[in-house]
C-alpha cells in the first residue's frame, strides 16, 4: 500500500511540475497534398511568428459538422476551410461569424486589399478566399488501350469504357455531371436541376452508373483508388491528381471536360472563444507570400499579387487556365436546394 501511495504521489508531483501545452487553435481542412501545402505555407509560418500552438485537422467538408457543433454550443473548431459550394448555406444558417474585410492587409505590392483579392474571394460575409480549385475527372490511359474519355458523357459511358467510377459521396457534381452527361449545356445547368423534372432527369442518369460507382469521402481518396485500380475512372479534387503525377510520377491524365470550378474560403466556427486568434490567422494566411504556396499542389491563389509570382510551369495545371471548359459552382443554388436535395440523394443511394 505504501508503495502505491508513493507512486500516487510522484503522479500528482509531475503533474504539478510538467507544463500542460494547451492549443491557441483548432484549424480545419481537407488534408492530403493540399493540407500539407497549407502546413507548409501557413500554419507553421504563423506558428513561428506569433509563438501559438495551431492544432491542424482534417474533414471531408460540408456543413454537417459544423452545424452540430454550433448548434450543441460547444464548437471544437474555430478556422474551418469551406467550400465556396457550401459556404453561403453555412453562412446563412449562421454557423459562421461575419469577418471584418477592413482587417485584411495589403498586397506585397501596396495594392489594397480589396482590390488585390479576386471579387469572390471576398464576396461572401463570412469567408476569405485561398484557392480556386477544379472537379475534374482522371484517368490512367493504360487501362484503355489508346482509346480515352473525352468529356462526362464518356465518365457515364460503361459500355465503351468498362470499370468502376470514384465519385464523391455528395449530390454536389454529381447532379451537374449528370445532367451534362444526359445533354444539358453547362450554361442549362442550374435552370434544369432547379426544376422537379431536371432532378428526376439527374437522379435517372446516375442510376445509369450506379452498379459501377465506388464511392468516397476525402479527396485524399480519389488518387489511391486510381493508383490500386479500385476505380479506372476518378472524380478528384485537380490538385490530388496533378500531385500524384508531379511527386509520385503517377502515369495519370487530368481531363478539364465539364470540370466544376469553385474557391475555398477561411472561415470562423460561430461561437469559437479563439475569434481574434483565428482572424490574426486568417489575415496572415490569405496574405501576399502564403497565397503563392497553393501552387505546389496546382491551386491559384485568390490574391492578384501572389498570382503574379506563379511559377510559369504551373500555370498551364491551374483552374484558371480551363475556365472556359468548365463550369462554375453556383453556391446560391446549392444554398436553396442543397439540403433538399442531399436527403433525396442519400434516400437514393440506400435503394
């Protein structure tokens, strides 16, 4: 007994003795090659500056998360990267604070801040822009035999191009690709998914696929599953797949056909007891140099004075290269329909 109390007592010394290292703050985002470009570029240079301990971890978006925290009154996280294509339903749900756009400082180059970002970067209340980004779709051309897919209709093609598909576990372009598949200009769109019959028309193109759809829920995914042949077709994030090819010489090909564009944005967990820790970060993390980093992984930046510093050999791998291409995420329609339609879309995929 004696000998227990002698340990209970040396326990109890070295808890009064050891210091208790206590984060300053909980920063959230996708991880893979596009968190560790965030680590690099941002978290540990804000941490060597101002001295605050950052907690850095990861989740597959959306605002179900969030929301539950809010709402239980007792947010984990207090910086969140959001999807733009999720952003303005979080927001007015009033998951987010309102950021103070007055705060963030000027370019390098002296311009302004509000006229070195991008329009929508700044757009929204409650987020500052850090990337623009693609959905595209990737392939190994080798497991087609010289024959590739040329555009979405050929993602929806089984017959021509046999094999699983990985495609993200959200309605969010899924529905859009569908309907371009199905014949939809891009432009048509949202007009068509807006309407009873252009959900059915979207629902009814999927179910095309849906014996061959691989499911997943982190980017981090998509090129793993390319890469173990668990798919020979994959919805990615641009970024993922350009880092496979670039680090790991994977034998991959982007196809920008129909890719869906969008910008990521910091945001601050309503409620968080961090908010001038987390806005400091923000500031810091969406300024000049920090921006320039999200090149590594094939990301614009959302500030014109970081743009500018671009390596040339990247800028033929940025979204901003295939706009034309593509389509833009219409955050304003997933706002009004997302909730909606993510029921029926998980009411579908239990079928």
């Amino acid at each position: 007994m004696k000998h227990v109390k002698r340990l209970v007592a040396s326990a109890s010394l070295l808890c009064l003795c050891t210091p208790v290292l206590a984060q300053d703050l909980t920063v959230v985002s996708f991880g893979g090659a596009y968190g560790e470009a965030q680590r690099k570029h941002m978290i540990e240079p804000f941490e060597a500056e101002t001295g605050k301990m950052l907690i850095f971890e990861d989740y597959s978006g959306g605002v179900a998360e969030m929301k539950a925290q809010v709402e239980a009154g007792t947010p984990l996280w207090d910086v969140v990267d959001v999807e733009m294509i999720d952003l303005e339903r979080a927001c007015s749900e009033g998951l987010l604070e309102v950021i103070d756009k007055s705060q963030l400082p000027a370019g390098e180059d002296g311009t302004a801040a509000q006229d070195d970002f991008y329009p929508d970067a700044i757009a929204n209340e409650c987020g500052v822009g850090v990337i623009l980004w693609s959905i595209i779709y990737a392939f190994n051309p080798a497991k087609f035999g010289g024959q590739e897919p040329q555009s979405v209709a050929d993602v929806f093609d089984t017959a021509k191009f046999p094999g699983p598909r990985a495609l993200r576990k959200r309605p969010q372009v899924n529905l859009e690709w569908a309907l371009i598949a199905d014949g939809v200009a891009p432009a048509d769109v949202y007009k068509v998914l807006a309407t009873p019959e252009g959900q059915d028309r979207a629902f009814a193109k999927l179910d095309t696929i849906r014996d061959s759809i691989v499911w997943f829920d982190s980017w981090s995914q998509a090129p793993q599953l390319l890469n173990d042949g668990g798919a020979v077709i994959v919805q990615s994030a641009n970024g993922r797949i350009y880092d496979a090819i670039v680090k790991d010489k994977a034998p991959f090909k982007i196809s920008w056909a129909a890719n869906v564009y969008d910008l990521d944005v910091w945001a601050i967990l309503r409620g968080s007891k961090n908010v001038d820790t987390a806005m400091d970060f923000i500031k810091f993390a969406t300024s000049t140099t920090p921006l320039v980093g999200v090149q590594d992984v094939a990301y614009g930046p959302t500030r014109k004075s970081s743009a500018a510093r671009v390596s040339p050999e990247v800028l033929p791998n940025l979204p901003s290269s295939h706009l034309k291409e593509g389509l833009k995420a219409d955050s304003a329609f997933w706002a009004n329909y997302g909730e909606a339609l993510g029921e029926r879309f998980n009411e579908w995929l239990l079928k």
